[in-house]
C-alpha cells in the first residue's frame, strides 16, 4: 500500500526531499509546488489526445490508449537524469492534477522498483486549496512595514541592501517579476502566471519568522497584470510605512540608468509610452517620443516625474492614513547614498518592532 499525505503545508513538504509533479508541461507552467521536478507521464498532445477520445469515442480506447503513453514515459524517465541516479533511500512525493491515476501509475511503479513514493491525496488540487486558504481566506499571521517614497527614490536596491542588516523582506516585485510601474516590465522576462505568483509568494512568506516585522515595498494592489491576494493586501493596508524621499534631478538620474534597458528598445519604449493616460495630453505625450528618440532619458524621467508620477503619489498619499514612521531623506543615490539610506531603515524597523508585532 503506497501512503498518502493529505497536508501540504510548508511542515508537510519540508519532510520530502524531492517532488514529483508528473502531469503535462503546460500543467506545470501554469503553476506547481515551488521545487518539483516534472516528469510527465502524458505530454501536452498525448494529454489532448486522450482527453479527445475520452469524451468523443471510448473511455475504454482512451484509457488504453493513454497507459501505453504512460508506460513510455514512464520507461523513459527510469532512464532519465532524475530517476537513474536516484538512491535507494528515495522517497519522492509524487501528484497529478486529482492525485489520481497518473501519480498514482508512477508510485506504484517507483514502489516497483523498491523506492517509498508517497501519493499526495487530491494531487494539485489540494494544494491549490491550501494556497487559496492561506492568501484569500485567512487573517494575515504576519506583519509588514512599508518601504514608502516617490518613484524613482531606489525602493527595489534598498529593500535588498536590508538582509545585510538582519532585516526581513519580501520581495513582491520580484516574485511578479515586473518593477512596478508602467515601465515595469522586465525585457525578455515574462510575468509568472497568478497561480504560479500566488504559490511563490506564499513559499516565501512561509519561510520568514512571523514573529519579526518583515518589509515590503509599498505597491498597489496590481503589479503588472498580477493581482495582490487579499491576506496579503490587508496586511499591506494595516502597516506603518518609512518613506524614502530624495530630490527629483537625483530621481530622474536614478530612472534614466535603472530604465536603460528599456530604454535601449526604442519600440518598447514608444509602446510603454502609448499606455500612458490620454488626459497627459497629446502634444505633452508626443514631446515625450521624441525625447526618447533623441535619448535623452534624463529629461525623459524629469519630465514623466513632474507631470504624472508625483501628482499621482501625492493625490494617492492625501488618502493614506497608514502611521508613518519616519523619513529617511536621501540628496543623491548613488551606491553609498542607498547603503546609508538602509543602515537608516533598519534602525527604524528595529525600534519599532515592538509596536509592529504587538497585535500579533
């Protein structure tokens, strides 16, 4: 009898040194449990195929059908990379897409063989409904602190330079592999899917000690087309905030050098500038092209502060009564600048710990 595991809380998972996700490449794409390997026992078509059959022909042909597609695969992954240097000691945890029976051909196979697979009971939709709990359904455990500041005041260099100081962060833009802003985009680099988000983002969340303040850039509850959950976007609302603030010629000097790449795609720069609101007006957008065809970033960035991104954080900030803790007021930002900026911040969360964590 192959054992099942029925949790698959960070506790449950940290007990298996390998898991096995054997359902199709585009299952696995669209989202998994962070650290599986893929060994599919159907690929994307032969998955289609049976599916096909299935509903239009036979269950009988199509489940024929698809175990010898499965024995196969399966063949073929014994002789793998994975599996072929596999110990006797391996235990995998093995799931499909209902821990039915494409986990359940490769565990009893694996068990075959004299391994101790474990069966993940429900497959993925388990542990799709254990992130849903934890993101949508539950009251935050943890607390943050909000990195604040106009765009353009290094909050990304910053809220990495932390760790160095004992500091915890989460680093939302980087799990939504977008910066943030309209110019976010990340080239060559799309955004995971908002599963695939969702169970990075609680991977990481898991792994800090929710007994400490962790921070975060503040952000809106959208970064790039991936939506912030709702435990995590209520944590965000309840949090103090430390702002950073620096002059607008430094800012528009730090944009023009961490943009370049965009910067460097003169059609993605335009299409960037396309999304931008029509109100802005047309003879502003159009001195805007032609500021970025000349490559005159610095003004560019100045000039896309003064009109758009300050207005918008200083109507956003009227609005916001999340207590401030303190200000940390940069004149430039170079790579000393933001090195004393989060020896400055680290002060401030260690001070006020205490306060943070005294609803927990």
């Amino acid at each position: 009898m192959i054992p099942t595991l029925d949790i698959v809380d960070r506790a449950a998972l940290k007990g298996f040194a390998t898991i096995l996700d054997v359902r199709s490449p585009a299952e696995f794409a669209e989202d998994h449990i962070p650290g599986a390997i893929n060994l599919p026992v159907l690929n994307n078509a032969e998955r289609a195929e049976v599916g096909t059959i299935y509903v239009q022909q036979s269950r009988m042909l199509a489940r024929r059908i698809g175990a010898a597609h499965v024995a196969r695969n399966i063949a073929a992954h014994l002789e793998g990379p994975v599996l072929s240097e596999a110990s006797g000691a391996f235990a995998p945890l093995v799931y499909c897409w209902r821990g039915g029976q494409r986990s359940g051909a490769m565990a009893s196979v694996l068990s075959q063989v004299g391994w101790r697979p474990t069966l993940l009971a429900g497959g993925y939709k388990t542990y799709r409904r254990h992130v849903t709990a934890a993101l949508y359904d539950a009251e935050p455990g943890f607390r943050f602190v909000l990195l604040d500041g106009h765009t353009g005041t290094a909050k990304t260099e910053i809220l990495g330079r932390l760790a160095a100081h004992g500091v915890q962060t989460l680093d939302l833009e980087g799990l939504a592999a977008h910066r943030g802003s309209l110019f976010g985009a990340l080239p060559g680099q799309p955004q995971p899917s908002q599963r695939m988000f969702e169970s990075h983002l609680l991977s990481a969340i898991e792994a800090l000690d929710w007994r400490r303040a962790i921070v975060v850039e503040a952000e809106s509850s959208k970064i790039g087309e991936r939506f912030l959950p709702t435990t995590v976007w209520k944590a965000m609302l309840a949090a103090p905030r430390i702002t950073l603030e620096a002059p607008r010629e430094a800012r528009a000097s730090y944009l023009a050098h961490a943009y370049a790449d965009i910067a460097a795609d003169p059609a993605a720069l335009h299409a960037t500038l396309d999304r931008l609101p029509r109100t802005l007006g047309r003879k502003r957008l159009e001195s805007w092209r032609v500021l970025a065809d000349a490559g005159e970033l610095e003004t560019l960035a100045a000039s896309l502060i003064e009109t758009h991104y300050d207005p918008a954080y200083t109507r956003s900030s009227r609005k916001d009564e999340r207590v401030r803790l303190g200000v940390v007021e940069m004149a430039v930002l170079g790579e000393a600048d933001q090195a004393r900026a989060a020896r400055a911040v680290a002060d401030m969360v260690g001070a006020v710990a205490g306060m943070v964590l005294a609803s927990c």
